[in-house]
C-alpha cells in the first residue's frame, strides 16, 4: 500500500563530486542544502552576501560582480546607527562605514570568482513579493527595518520573474560556459504575506522560472517546493512555526537532491565525514584514559589521510 505519491526524479549528468566548485544563492532554504554540504565537506560558497529572497536581488548581485561594479559610499546608509544596503543581508552591517564597504567589495570579488569558476550554482528563489524603496525607485533585498511606509511592496509579475532570471543566468554563461546551474523554489512559506498571496507569489517564480530555463542549456530545475508540498504534505514534517522545513525534511529533501546530483562515487567518503563528525561530536567518561587516547589517535590519522587526498577538507 502506498501512502504518499512520489515525484519521479531523474539522475542528471555532470553531477557533484568532490572536485566540484558550487555556489548557492537565495532564501533561507539555502542554507539547509548549503548546510548538507558543509557537513560533508563539499567545496561552496552560501550567500556570500546572506540571504536574498527575490529574483531581482540575486541578479543585481550577480550583475555587480561580474561587472565588477564595486559598492561606494553612495550605496550605504545609516539607520539605528549601523550602515546598511539595501542589495545585501542586514547580517552584514555594522557601524563602521569604512570597513562595511571594505567587506563588501571582498564579498564581491569573491563572488566573482564563484561565478567565474563555479561548476554547480544553485540558486533558489523563495518569493515574487519585493518592497520598492519609493525614494530612489528601486527595488530591495532588504529593508533593514526602515518603516514600512518608505517603501512599495509589489508582486512580480511572471515576466519580471523569467526576465530576471534569464537576465542572471546569460550573464553567468558569459563567464563561465560550461556551469551547470540549478534552480528550485523554496519550500518555505512565507506566511506574512498571507496565505492566498504566498500561493500566488510561488506561482509566479514556478511559471517565470520554468519560462526563464526551458530555452537554456545546463539549466535545470530541482522541485523543492513540490517534494514538501506533495511527498511530504503533513505538520510532522515542519518546525514548530509551522512554516520552514524541520530537519527530518530536510534531510528527506537531501536524500531526495543527492539522487539527482550527487554523483554516488561520492558515498564511501560521505560515510568516512560523517564517522569523523560522530568522532569530534564523542565525549568520553575517562579523558585521560588510554582506550580514549587511542581513539582520538586513530581519529587524527583518519582526518589526516583524507585531507592529504583532500586539502581543502577541514574539520
């Protein structure tokens, strides 16, 4: 008996190995498959200017850097007596305007060298839904708890959404030919906007992403959205918020990503990380006692001989 349908995922070619370089941007979603990575030691770059949630945030990103249009002080501004932008996380500010631009350039260039260099982008989109900041016009990534009567909020239309896509991603192939970039829609709902509009913003970045791929080469789509929305459509699977993915849902999503592409030659040394993690995570009864002294000696060699294979594995 069958008690959940299953969407049919096909395995992709040139899949992630350990070789590969992978940069994810987006919503809160991000993290949980750029955390996925982490742990097992992947080579990425997560949101090097935190979270985005919109299309238009991640192509004017992705524009910057590969035009390597640097921030100046004409993009910065102070409010709670901490500097801003509005194109990048709150996370970022700080009170030193000088040193906010300074790390906001090395952000850039990193990023640069990301989409330059990059096998695998992954970008997700959590929402259609952006504030218009109505002084300059513009559209924000962030509004940086600035009052709300400052600002538009507007939904983007299917054609805002395809265009901006499209518009990052023929931008990245200018740099980098041969990257493989992989969209999905993120599962989070966001639940402020209301119910009936976050069903109506998810439509609108479905249809405007699909529009945007659909004539693109190693371009693809992974369904996010629609693994939690249809394999997984119970409460158990959510946080107490009853909004973002728990853990068992991210990992189930994981497990459900890895089959796609995660190339499985990746499996034996997934297993060797995860028994270092159990290894680092262990705290012993008897600190100094030899059994113990032995264990973390054998643990030592492990890490030692898989970042011999590995350099860039750290623990």
């Amino acid at each position: 008996m069958k008690l959940q349908t299953q969407i049919t995922l096909t395995s992709q070619q040139n899949q992630i190995d350990y070789e590969s370089k992978i940069l994810l941007m987006g919503s809160c979603f991000t993290e949980n498959i750029g955390g996925k990575l982490d742990y097992f030691k992947f080579q990425n770059l997560q949101n090097p200017f935190g979270i985005v949630f919109h299309p238009v945030a991640i192509e004017k990103l992705v524009t910057r850097a590969i035009n390597e249009d640097f921030f100046t002080e004409a993009d910065v501004f102070q409010h709670n007596e901490q500097w801003h932008c509005f194109e990048v996380h709150s996370k970022l500010s700080t009170s030193d305007k000088d040193a906010f631009i300074s790390n906001l350039n090395d952000s850039l260039k990193n990023l640069k060298t990301y989409l330059e260099q990059a096998s695998h982008i992954i970008l997700t989109f959590g929402t259609a839904w952006v504030y218009r900041f109505i002084e300059t016009d513009t559209i924000v990534a962030n509004c940086h708890k600035i009052p709300q009567k400052k600002f538009l909020k507007e939904l983007l239309s299917v054609e805002d959404v395809s265009a901006a896509i499209d518009n990052a991603s023929t931008l990245i192939k200018t740099v980098n030919s041969n990257v493989t970039i992989v969209t999905t829609v993120s599962p989070v709902r966001h639940i402020k906007d209301g119910f009936v509009e976050n069903m109506q913003s998810k439509a609108h970045l479905l249809s405007g992403l699909h529009e945007a791929i659909s004539g693109q080469k190693q371009a693809f789509y992974f369904p996010s959205f629609e693994i939690m929305m249809d394999e997984l459509r119970d409460y158990r699977f959510y946080e107490e918020d009853m909004i973002h993915p728990n853990n068992l849902a991210t990992s189930i999503i994981w497990d459900r990503f890895k089959e796609v592409w995660i190339t499985s030659e990746t499996e034996t040394l997934q297993k060797e990380i995860e028994t270092i993690h159990n290894g680092l995570k262990h705290r012993p009864f008897n600190p100094s006692s030899e059994a113990h002294q032995k264990f973390q000696i054998n643990l030592q060699k492990k890490i030692d001989t898989l970042q011999k294979k590995f350099p860039f594995i750290k623990f």
